[in-house]
C-alpha cells in the first residue's frame, strides 16, 4: 500500500502547513501505512470472529477503538 506524495502534501496543507518537504509527505505516508495496516488486521480479525467473510464498516470502527486504548 502507498500513499501518493501529492495526497499527502494536501493533507499537511488541510492541517496549516504552508509548505511541505518530500520526506515530511514520505514519513507521513510510512507512518499512516503501519497505522492502516493494524486497523486492517484487527478489523479482518473482528469479522472473522464473526463468522463473516466480509469486514464491515462495524468491525473498522470497533477496530479503531480497540486500537485507541
């Protein structure tokens, strides 16, 4: 999974940056790559528990908040 680096300029720029280095948007896009592929991984594992096969917006969410604490 990669992030485009363009993508992630606009988002440093969403949150006030005025301008923003190659590797700043790389780092950003290291970081939400391990981040998303724990949410990933936990929300699979939720709708297996399940009995589904197929992950559903309720498993993402309860991912997240499992992950938070």
């Amino acid at each position: 999974m990669e992030f485009a680096v363009q993508a992630l300029r606009r988002i440093f720029k969403k949150a006030g940056a005025k301008r923003v280095s190659d590797s700043a948007a790389e780092e950003l896009g290291r970081i939400l790559e391990q981040k998303t592929k724990l949410l990933l991984d936990e929300s699979k594992e939720l709708s297996k528990h399940a009995n589904r096969k197929t992950v559903m917006r309720q498993d993402v969410k309860a991912a997240k908040k499992s992950l938070e604490k």
